[in-house]
C-alpha cells in the first residue's frame, strides 16, 4: 500500500516515502511521542493480505528486539492500524552496500574495515542463537559516518546458542519443511542450496561471498540463472581475487577462501574469529566490538621487542616487591602460562580482550607469524585459520 504524508499509524505520522522492495515499503516518519524521526516499514499492496509475509515482518521484528549492538539495525516497535502491520526503525542515512558496489570494487583497506563491522554484527547475533540467512549486498546498510547496519532479518531462524541446534523457543513459529529452499541465489551456503538445516557457519560462507564481492566488484558465483548459481555454489569455487588486480594480499584471500569453504566444519568456528582474523592482518588498533587488534610492524624487530618487554616486566616486578605497602584484601596475584604451539616460539606480546575473557598472542615458526587465540579459562590455545603474517601490512 502506497500511504500518503499526512497517515497516521498509531502515534507515528508518514513524512515521505524512502524506498520500496518487494518484501515492504518504507516511509520517513515522526514518532508523535518521543518526537523524533523514525524509519517505518509496512508490507507492500500486492502483500498486505499474505499471512507468510506478515509473519515475516513479525519475524523481523522480533528477532531484531533480542539484538543490541551499533552493527544491526534497531526496532523500535511493532504493531498494527486496522489491516496494516508496520515495523518501527531507526531511521538511517547513506546507502546499500550494493549501491555501493555498482560503482566496483572497494578499496582493500575500505573493504576490510566495512568486512569487520559486519563480522561483529554477526557475532552479537550468533551470540543470542540468530542465523540472519539472508546476508548479501542489499541488506548491508552503510552509513554516512562509515558505520555497517546489518538489515532484514525476516528470514531469521532462532536457534539454541550453545549447539547450534534449532530451537523450541523460535522467534516466530515457522514449520520450514526439509527440502524448502531459503535465502537469496549467489549468497546461499551449500547446506541452503541443499534445503539442509543451517547455523551460524552459513551466515559465515555468505560473508565469504558477500567480502568476495568487495575486493573484486563482481559476484562470486554469478551465473546466467539461479539455477546455474546454485550449481556454482555446491561444486565450484570463485577465480582468485588477485588474478582481477585489486591487490589484497595472499592472507586476505586465505580469509575469504576459508570463508567459502562447501563443508561448514572445514570454515571459520565463529563470526568472532573472522573479526579476529581481519583485525590481526588489517592492524586495527581500535576495534569497535570485543576484539583484540594486534599493531602491524616488522617481525625482523620481534626479537628485540620481546627482550626489551621481558626486562621492562622484570624490573616492574622488583620494583613492585621492594615497595612497602599496607596489606590489601583486594591485591592478588594470578600466574598462568601460555604453552607455545609444537614447532613455534611465542613472539613475546599479548593482547587481553576488552571483555576479559581471551588473550590473544603471536608465534613465529620459520620465520612467519601467526595469531593465536584462548579463552582465560583454558590452556588450549586455537590458532586463527588465514592469519599468517598477521602484522604484515598489505
């Protein structure tokens, strides 16, 4: 349906029209309560009256309500005005990633950044049991200020976020039967294209294929029809990024391979190691999700720099020992060790997650580098797949 300015539904007034899609239609407009300018979304005409497509929109909306995090877009509110259901939004201001990407291929450094702001939204939503299904160009929001928004989640499946298994306690009651394709052709995982049950590690090839796209300014498994695409996705892999010239570096393509991998076991474990992995070889020093970013600098400077920290650490030590000090209940000391991994030596520096629940640390086995990652809790440290030369600059 088409609302004109001036419509009221409940207290929000339509302003003027933003944009249409074939799964609803939205509107600028203004939350009469708290006065501010909201983004609302109402199904289009030709679906008012579809019960799966009003159930889709519900379905967005609550999963979205579970999520909090500066990389997914915020719902507001949910409700309905007679016959017509709407979806309340922060309202946006930029484009599409897929606006974007008609002009081509970003530059690395760009692709990158944008690549771990949606690695991180992913995360917060794997994290609360949420498989978007649907990520691709059209439902990555780009702000004007750089920042990533990811959209539409009316494809959403809830699941159980400590196996991975679907869960009891689903979003929207959705009875998907085996064999039912769900998501967008040249996006889907091989499991989707399967008509398989799916987790967080179909999100995971989808961001492969979507990052693909960035550093090439093509579509990683385009074919003449769906059908060709979907054949693409179970039994080929794209050409090589570098052969089309946009200069990411061999550790950056491992990244996105390791992403597309056909078997959801052989990729990335979570979006969060993606972060990991994109951050290390970028050298973000300021990441915007709880990541740890390792500074890029010459690993013929290693060696120097691990003597100099071990005598820097040793001299606080004493220095601390010597000072007297009144007994505090609060003061502990807590040792631990880090075991290096068979075959590498540990290259002398630390990184403690913002959240305080994983270190993350470099070796160096002949004479390459590697990020390594583990939690507080154990002594098993994982290493981060497609990190090698980690702090190497592009």
């Amino acid at each position: 349906m088409s609302l004109q300015s001036g419509t009221r539904l409940g207290p929000y007034e339509i302003l003027a029209p933003l944009g249409a899609g074939g799964m609803g239609e939205v509107y600028r407009a203004k939350d009469t309560k708290l006065g501010r300018e909201v983004a609302v979304k109402v199904l289009p005409a030709g679906m008012a009256g579809d019960p799966e497509a009003l159930a889709r929109l519900e379905r967005e909306a609550s999963a979205v309500a579970r999520l909090s995090h500066p990389n997914i877009l915020a719902i507001h509110d949910f409700g309905k005005d007679g016959e017509t259901a709407y979806a309340v939004m922060e309202l946006l201001e930029g484009e599409t990633l897929r606006v974007r990407l008609e002009h081509g291929a970003l530059p690395v450094r760009r692709a990158v950044d944008l690549a771990v702001q949606m690695a991180e939204g992913l995360a917060a939503a794997h994290e609360k049991g949420i498989v978007h299904r649907d990520l691709k160009p059209e439902n990555i929001f780009v702000t004007g200020d750089g920042r990533v928004k990811l959209l539409d989640f009316g494809l959403a499946k809830q699941t159980d976020p400590g196996t991975g298994a679907d869960s009891r306690l689903q979003t929207v009651e959705q009875h998907t039967r085996p064999g039912t394709v769900m998501g967008t052709a040249g996006y889907m995982s091989p499991e989707q294209v399967r008509g398989e049950s799916v987790d967080h590690r179909s999100d995971i090839f989808s961001f492969g294929a979507v990052l693909y796209e960035m550093l090439t300014g093509r579509r990683a498994f385009e074919r003449a029809t769906a059908a060709d695409s979907m054949s693409a996705i179970l039994k080929e892999d794209p050409p090589e990024i570098a052969a089309n010239g946009s200069g990411p570096s061999p550790a950056l393509e491992r990244i996105v391979r390791h992403c597309l991998e056909k078997k959801p076991g052989e990729r990335f474990h979570s979006a969060r190691d993606v972060a990991f992995a994109l951050q290390a070889l970028s050298g973000s020093a300021a990441p915007s999700g709880p990541a740890i970013a390792i500074a890029r600098r010459s690993w013929r400077l290693w060696p120097l720099v691990a003597a100099f920290i071990a005598a820097a650490g040793l001299t606080a030590w004493v220095a601390w020992m010597l000072v007297p000090r009144k007994p505090s209940r609060e003061e502990r000391l807590v040792r631990f060790t880090i075991p290096a991994p068979e075959k590498s030596s540990f290259a002398g520096s630390i990184a403690l997650s913002p959240d305080g629940r994983e270190l993350a640390f470099i070796t160096s086995s002949n004479g390459r580098a590697s990020l390594w990652v583990r939690s507080l809790d154990s002594l098993s440290p994982r290493a981060l797949p497609g990190t090698e030369d980690a702090a190497s600059p592009f």
